[in-house]
C-alpha cells in the first residue's frame, strides 16, 4: 500500500507535468489516499481550466486516466477538526497535507508526493517517500 497525494497524481496525469522518477515502482502497488484527495484534484482541474492551461476536453480525458489509476479514497477515521489542527501542529503543515501523512503513519505504509513540505515532513516522521 502507498498512500498518494494530489501533487503525485497530478505529476502523473497532466500533460505539462514531468513523471515523477519512481513512477513505475508507485504504479505496481495498490493506491490509498485521503477523503479530501478527490476535492483537490476536481480543484486543481478547475484552475487549470480558468488559467487555460486545459481545455475542458483535455481534462475529461485526464478524469478517465485518474479513474484508470484505481486510487482508494478511505476515511480519516475522526471527523474532529481538533485532531486534525493538532496533526498539522505536530508535522508544521496544512491540515490537507498533515492528512496524507497521518494515514501513511496510521497504515505504516510509504506516501508518493511531490510536495517538498510535506516529503520532508514524512521523512521526519520516518515515512518512507517516493518523489
């Protein structure tokens, strides 16, 4: 199991992006992320749309390649926002990214990202990192 953010995925979707080097290796694996993994990227799509960087054809066409990832959107196992203000306290990062490394912590598993906030963050807390 490899927990994936947003940063990871989008780095393997989008057209203008470069493929992170562990692609292959994160690819063989089975894939979790967060509730709030699906937000982001339906975020990240709608920017790229009002910035022009896609048009609303190419981002049809990266939603059917992220369907084709088989990525498992799990919950956080708590729904109190002082747990997660107290995650993003211990790790110094946004509540969204404390998100991510919290599951990979809960599941003792790596996390792909691209974020160089939160690799750093996860390599402290001894998680393993593909970047």
């Amino acid at each position: 199991m490899i927990v994936i953010d947003s940063s990871y995925t989008l780095a393997l979707v989008m057209p203008d992006e470069r493929r992170p080097a562990s692609m292959a290796q994160v690819m063989q694996d089975r894939l979790a992320t967060p509730a709030i993994w699906p937000l982001e990227i339906a975020n990240a799509m709608r920017s790229s749309m009002r910035r022009r960087r896609l048009a609303r054809s190419q981002v049809d066409g990266l939603f059917t390649q992220l369907s084709i990832l088989e990525v498992d959107v799990v919950s956080t196992g708590h729904a109190l926002p002082q747990r997660h203000f107290e995650a993003a306290q211990v790790h110094d990062l946004t509540p969204y990214d404390a998100m991510y490394l919290e599951l990979a912590l809960q599941w003792r598993c790596p996390l792909a990202t691209r974020d160089a906030e939160l690799a750093s963050a996860a390599r402290r807390a001894g998680v393993t990192v593909h970047d």
